[in-house]
C-alpha cells in the first residue's frame, strides 16, 4: 500500500472552494458564513494535530500504543455522542449508548476493510494492469 501524497495546491484547491462558498452565502445573506469560515479553520487546526499525533504513534510502532489510542478516541467518541443529545437519557445508558454504537460501526468498518484489502483473490480495481 502506497502513501498518497497531498501537495500544497490541493490544500489550497479546497480552501479556496471553501472561502467562494462563504463568499456565495454571505451573499445570498444566509447568515452562515461566519460560523463556516470558523468551522474551517477549527478543522484545519483539528487535521494537523491529529497528523502530528498520528505519526507520532505510527512512529513508536507499538500495538499497546494504538489500542491505547484507539480506546480513547472511542471514549472520547461516546462522550461526544451523549453531550450532543437534545433529549438525553439518564444514568449509564446515555454513555453507554453512545459508545457501544461508535465501537460497532468503527469495527465493523475496520473488519469489513481489511477483509477487501488483504484479500489476494479479490481484483482490486486501483491496481495497474
């Protein structure tokens, strides 16, 4: 599996997508512009931490480290599930929800993945013929 490689100008090609559509709501005077220009740079600030942690980890090469990564983005996860509720449950059930269903749909995603990836017998279209 190769790295894909992300220059400069494909950055660059999405943030300008991103300021014509703020120029475009702000007018048509939808009132999102400024939470849109704030989202993206929240979201470019969130990428490259994550990428730094990331490689960080990858780097280490432990399996202890990612599972101990992979938990608490899970945790993290279930509490960001319960605290966006408008109508929330009480006790256990509020967590407990939130975070069982990010455990299923992210490991069942992960499964599914490796299964296709690893699979020799499968045809995979991106490869060169």
């Amino acid at each position: 599996m190769e790295v894909i490689e992300l220059h400069w100008w494909q950055l660059s090609l999405a943030v300008v997508l991103v300021l014509l559509l703020a120029l475009f709501s702000y007018q048509a005077r939808l009132g999102i512009s400024r939470s849109l220009l704030i989202a993206t740079l929240r979201t470019l600030v969130q990428l490259a931490l994550i990428g730094l942690v990331l490689e960080l980890l990858f780097s280490l090469g432990s399996l202890l480290w990612v599972a101990l990564m992979a938990l608490v983005m899970l945790l993290l996860a279930g509490r960001e599930v319960m605290a966006r509720q408008k109508r929330r449950l009480t006790g256990g059930w509020a967590y407990s929800i939130g975070t069982l269903s990010m455990f299923v749909s992210s490991f069942s995603i992960t499964v599914i993945t490796l299964l296709v990836l690893s699979n020799p017998s499968v045809e995979k279209p991106c490869e060169p013929v």
